[in-house]
C-alpha cells in the first residue's frame, strides 16, 4: 500500500466497519467535507459533523458489504472508490461513492470531495443479487496476538453468504485460520499467496 494511500484507505475501512468512533479519528479536528448527492450539494466541517454525515448515510443499515474499493494516489491528493451492499429494514440498496481526499501532516484527513450515486434498490444475496466480499487488511497481526479475535469480530459482522478476505502477513496464519474458521461453520473458500509474501484467506460465513 502506497504511503500516501494510508490515510484515505483507513478512512474508507472504518466508514465500511460504521466505526463511528475508528473514523473520527482519522479526521483532522477541522476537517471538511463537500459532498454531491442525488438531493443537491452539500457541506459541513469538524471531525464529529464530518463523521455525523457519513453516520446519518450508513449507520441505519442492518449491514454493510464491500463490492469494491479502489484508492489510488494523484499528484496531490489521493482518489477512493467505493461500492457498497447496504441490508436495509426493507431491502437491499446499493451505492458508489467517489473521494477526493487531501491530507494534512500528521496524516490526518484534513478535506474531502464526495460525489454519490445514490443509494439504488437492488436484489439481495439470496434472489441472486450481487454478493458482497467484506476485506479485512491484518497487516502483521498474528494470531498469537489478535488475529484470531478480530477474524471472529468481522466474521460475525457480515451478513451469511458473504466473504471475508484476509490479507495478511503472518505466513503462521494458513495453519491457525482455517481451522478456526471450520470450527466455527463457516466455508474456507482459498489459502493462496496474495504477493510480496502476504497470505489470501477468504472464507464465507455459514452461520
């Protein structure tokens, strides 16, 4: 992951987990977000009115999947693309959200660009909608020292059918992982290299 990613991409990681709270925090105290959204143009600014937002569009849902991120680097600012599957009370939606994020030096999300979809009714897993495959990035976290719990937590976050990929570096994990995951009923899907030494494991939750 490119170093000037960093911060767009844990903002993106949070908003998908609703870590209200996880996604504060990487704002700056001053942050401000300029959206465009099927209603009209909007804009507000400070972390908790920033992160109020974003909560206000995500935070009702029974549950959120990721279809798709991508976060690239531009000169002077970084792009994250997003799709998520949204369970709502009555119905499954979908919605693409496009970022524009400027971060300030301590690497916090000092300005954000949003453009969105809308949020668009769609046919959920089980009428042969799409599926959603929720990534979690472990970085070096091994299960001797959390792994192993905060693959139970995101597991058992996501909805029954969908898919986790671990990403991790902890070459330990393809022995501890998916037993775990089997013992718990869910579906170990593939174990394979992911590059530069990191480990894939993706795994569908079955209960």
């Amino acid at each position: 992951m490119d170093e000037a990613t960093v911060p767009a991409t844990r903002l993106v990681e949070r908003l998908a987990a609703r870590d209200l709270d996880g996604f504060v925090a990487v704002l700056a105290p001053d942050a401000r977000l300029r959206y465009l959204v099927p209603p009209g143009p909007g804009e507000v600014s400070g972390a908790d009115e920033v992160g109020e937002k974003l909560w206000h569009w995500f935070g009702g849902a029974v549950s959120v999947g990721v279809l798709d991120v991508q976060v690239e680097p531009l000169p002077d600012r970084v792009s994250a693309r997003y799709r998520f599957l949204l369970e709502q009370r009555d119905g499954w939606e979908v919605v693409e959200q496009q970022m524009y994020v400027d971060a300030d030096e301590d690497g916090l999300i000092a300005g954000i660009d949003l453009l969105c979809s809308g949020f668009r009714p769609t046919a959920g897993p089980e009428e042969g909608g799409l599926l959603a495959t929720h990534r979690f990035d472990a970085g070096t976290l091994g299960c001797a020292d959390g792994l192993a719990r905060e693959f139970r937590r995101r597991i058992l976050a996501i909805p029954l059918g969908d898919l986790l990929e671990i990403d991790t570096e902890d070459p330990a994990a393809k022995e501890d992982l998916p037993p775990l995951a089997r013992m718990m009923g869910h579906t170990v899907r593939s174990v394979e290299p992911s590059g530069n030494g990191r480990l894939l494991i993706t795994v569908e939750r079955g209960r």
